[in-house]
C-alpha cells in the first residue's frame, strides 16, 4: 500500500510532470487559457497515460528492444484515437477547445517517459498508479493555471463570474501569461519549501548525481579515498 501512495504523490508533488520535470510544456501553455481547458487536457492525458501504463506494463516482456519505442507509439497513438473520438462525440465543445492539442496527446513527453522509465519495468498496478499519480499532477498543474489565467484575464473562472467586468488583465489569457503563471506557481513552491526531487538533490549536494554537481561528488571521493590511504599505508607499516 505504501507504494502506491509514494506513486501518488510523486506524480502529485516530487516529481510533478510540469511544475517539476517541465514535460508536457507545449499543452500546458497553450491549452491552460480557461479552467475548463485545462481540466479537459489534464483528464484526457491522465486517461491515456493509465492504460499506455497498463498494456505497455503487460507487453514489457513480450515486446523485443529493438521496437520497444515503435511499439509505445503504437499503443499510445491507438488508445489517443479513441479518446479524441469519445471527446468528439460527446464533450463537442471541449473538442473544438482544445483541437490539435487531443491528437498531439501521441508524442506527449509524459506518456513515452513514464512507459520508458517505469511501466516497462515494473508490475501493471504499480504502473496504473504511477499513471494515475503523473495525470492527477499534470491535470492539478493544468487546472490551476488555467483558473488563475481565467480569473485574472477574464474575471471568471469555469465560467462563473467572480470579478468585476471592468477588471480584466488580458495578457494573462495571452501566450506571455502562461510562462507569468507557472513562473508564479513554481515561485511559490519553492517559497513554501515543498520538497520536490530536485530540490532535494540541491540540499543534499548531489546525492551522487554527479551529472549535476561534479565538483560535490569529486570532493566527496577524495575524502572517502583519504582514509582508505592512510588505513591502507599503515596496514603495510
């Protein structure tokens, strides 16, 4: 049970696919321009990242290395399809919101990093919710970008009227209000000390990442070698 939750709240907060990994940038700034969209957005990919975790998770011992990727394309891009029919059918107006942004769901980097990095090796409930964590955090991440765009844009948010009509700043439903709203959001993360996976391996030094913090883990090295020396010197006096 443990682990389930720690997939929850990765995907929520540690390892959050915007506001941590700034994946999925592409919908993120576009889309987010009302609550709605955003919500729309967030739930579509949450749907296709669980089940492309679920088959992929099945299929990760059947499927060759060699066309491994193909293959998550081809999942991903069948389960993406059905979606964008069922949103087509039945929510036509969210479908007309969002238009190209449903199909390009396929080459979604949360989609393929998550099938690569985890469903590929790890049991299928595990992998259903590292996907459910992943969607619910780009779905919250989408959400409230969306409502503080809309709300300060527009006065509204999900189309209620909360602030006066006189009182609109349209740049934040323009494209220079999404990157001011995730600056934001991110800004207040940091402020509020939420500890992301990043954040704890700058507090940390490098927790042996040395891609990050070469001169960390070198120092590191060289003190663990000294004693290693001086033990090794005095074990042949």
């Amino acid at each position: 049970m443990k682990q389930y939750i720690e997939r929850l709240w990765n995907g929520l907060v540690k390892e959050n696919p915007v506001l941590v990994l700034m994946l999925g940038m592409c919908p993120a700034l576009a889309v987010t321009t009302q609550a709605a969209n955003g919500i729309g957005m967030g739930l579509s990919t949450l749907a296709v990242l669980v089940l492309s975790n679920l088959i992929i998770s099945y299929l990760r011992k059947v499927i060759p290395d060699q066309v491994r990727l193909p293959a998550y394309i081809v999942i991903v891009a069948s389960l993406v399809t059905v979606t964008e029919m069922l949103i087509k059918a039945y929510l036509p107006s969210l479908y007309e919101a969002l238009g190209i942004y449903i199909p390009l769901i396929v080459v979604n980097c949360i989609i393929l990093g998550r099938a690569e990095a985890y469903a590929n090796k790890h049991t299928p409930m595990l992998s259903v919710m590292d996907g459910i964590g992943m969607g619910l955090g780009f779905t919250v991440a989408l959400t409230l970008a969306g409502a503080i765009r809309e709300l300060l844009g527009a006065g509204t948010v999900f189309g209620l009227r909360l602030l006066p009509e006189s009182f609109s700043m349209t740049i934040f439903i323009q494209p220079p209000g999404a990157f001011l709203v995730f600056a934001l959001i991110i800004a207040v993360m940091n402020a509020i000390g939420i500890r992301t996976r990043q954040r704890q391996l700058v507090e940390s030094g490098c927790d042996g990442n040395c891609a990050l913090c070469n001169t960390a883990c070198d120092s590191r090295t060289t003190e663990k070698a000294e004693p290693a020396a001086e033990q090794k010197g005095g074990d042949k006096a």
